[in-house]
C-alpha cells in the first residue's frame, strides 16, 4: 500500500496539538545563535515544513546543534552515524512534467504533477569523527533583555510597514494597511512583544499589494485558522531568528486549527510554505534597505 506521507506528517502535527503543544513554540531566547536548522556540509537552512519537523527532533532528543547530515554526507567528511541511531524524515517536493494525453494527439501540452518525497537525515550529534567546524556554532553576542532591541526595531522600520503603537489592541487591519500594538510597556516581556509585532507583520505580508492571501476569515472558520496558522509560523520563524521566545498566543487557536488539519492533510505543508514566503519576503524588503541592519 502506498504511503501517504502528507497524511502521515499531519497526524504527527495533530497529535502535539492535541496534547496541548503547538511544535513550533520553544524557548528561543535560551539558544540564541543556534536555532537555524540547516545542512551541515552546503549550509542551507532548511525551510518550510522541514523547519518545525527538525526543531521537534530537537527538542525530543535535546539535540543542541541545529546541523543535520544525510548518511552519505557524514562518510563524506569522514564520520559516520553510530550504529544504532534514528534518523529523521524531512521532505521536498519535486514536479514532474507529463505531455497531457487528455489534450489530444496534435497538442504538445504538459501537464505539472508534484511528488511528496521523503529523505532521511542525522543531527550532528549523532555522528563521530565530524570536524569541529561543523559541530560548533560560533558564539552569539549576549543582548539586553530588559528593553528594547535595536535590531529587531531597525528591521521592522527596514519592512516599511505601519506599525502603530499604543493604539489598543494588537492587530492588523487589511483596509488601512496597518499594524496596531499596544505599547512597549504593555507586555510582560520584550519577547512577548516582538512576538506580537511578527504575528502582526506575517499577516501584513497578505495585502492584496504584497503577497495577496485570503484575509477575509471571519474566527471559527477555515480561512481564518489556517491565516492564523502562518502568522504563527511566521512570527516562530522570525523569533528563532532573532532569538525570542513566542509566547503562548497559540492556545485559543489550536482547536481550530486541530479541525482545518483534519480536514485537508496538506494544510501544514501550504501554512509552513506561505508562512516561509512571509519570513523570506520581509528579510527581503529588510536586506533591500541600505540603512538595515541583518538580523
């Protein structure tokens, strides 16, 4: 029987949720620096879905260097995986084009068809004899936790996007283009608040004159979790980055997005995808800045 891999991850994703854990929720602040999953030889960060999928393989196993190597890559640099250690799935899409038999015999017309595949992959931690170089992370420069931080603010200004402080609740409204928060000092925490202000800009990043997603949902129903469902993986994938934790504004969604999971089994890929898209294309308009600074 064939498997049914975008199945299998959504249950695997429900099954957190329905214990109360949203997997994309940690403590970033206590592992600033090193939250970036990526591949230990090429160095390219992983994204989307294999972004939460890794982080909860970290977290289950406490792994404490976010680098990851296929079998073939550890004997290429002269390690191996020791004999009895689990490796972990991640995921790509490849698209395979078909000529469209449908279409008749005098068209040359390809129809698109995507594949779910599924790689094995090892944290470091589970190899011997990896050089050093990719087993240790350089050290992260410690940064104030009682006020605000200068580079998180420099890249929101870097997005230009209106965020509006002080004026109630937080929120962002479609028809004025702009992001409201209450103030500073509202929060019980810095991370509290820039958490908030990501969760605010990933729904930003939907405007019809950026990346034009459905922001029509009302609460309760499908639309509305799963935008609710990006802006929360973008905002974690922005506090991991800059080292925030995100807080728990999840609780009041996770039914909701219990019932949209169920109902389509490719609604984390497609949240996990947009939600990536919004991170990427906010760095974007941040590293387009002259006067940002990176993150």
């Amino acid at each position: 029987m064939k498997r049914d891999l975008y199945a299998e991850v959504s249950s695997r994703i429900i099954e957190q949720l329905e214990q109360g854990v949203a997997p994309w929720q940690r403590d970033w602040s206590q592992t600033a620096g090193a939250n970036q999953v990526a591949n230990g030889i090429t160095k390219r960060p992983y994204s989307g879905v294999n972004v939460v999928m890794l982080w909860s393989a970290m977290a289950a196993n406490g792994y404490g260097v976010p680098r990851f190597l296929t079998f073939k890559q550890a004997l290429e640099l002269g390690g191996n995986v020791r004999k009895g250690e689990h490796g972990h799935k991640v995921y790509f899409v490849k698209r395979l084009s078909f000529k469209d038999e449908t279409a008749g015999a005098e068209t040359d017309d390809v129809r698109q068809v995507t594949m779910l595949r599924e790689y094995t992959v090892f944290n470091v931690s589970q190899c011997d004899g990896i050089p050093d170089t990719i087993t240790t992370l350089a050290p992260v420069v410690s940064r104030n936790r009682d006020g605000r931080d200068e580079t998180a603010d420099e890249f929101v200004k870097a997005t230009g996007a209106a965020v509006l402080e002080g004026h109630g609740e937080a929120c962002y409204r479609p028809g004025a283009d702009n992001i409201s928060l209450p103030a500073f000092t509202a929060y019980r925490s810095r991370d509290a608040f820039y958490a908030t202000c990501f969760h605010e800009m990933t729904h930003w990043t939907g405007h019809k004159s950026r990346m034009d997603r459905d922001l029509r949902g009302r609460f309760g129903d499908r639309h509305y979790a799963a935008e609710e469902l990006i802006a929360e993986l973008g905002a974690a994938f922005l506090c991991a980055e800059f080292g925030f934790d995100n807080g728990d504004r999840h609780a009041a969604y996770i039914g909701n997005w219990i019932e949209l999971l169920k109902h389509d089994k490719r609604a984390f890929f497609t949240a996990c995808s947009k939600a990536q898209a919004a991170a990427d294309y906010m760095r974007g308009l941040a590293l387009a800045d002259p006067m940002a600074v990176a993150a």
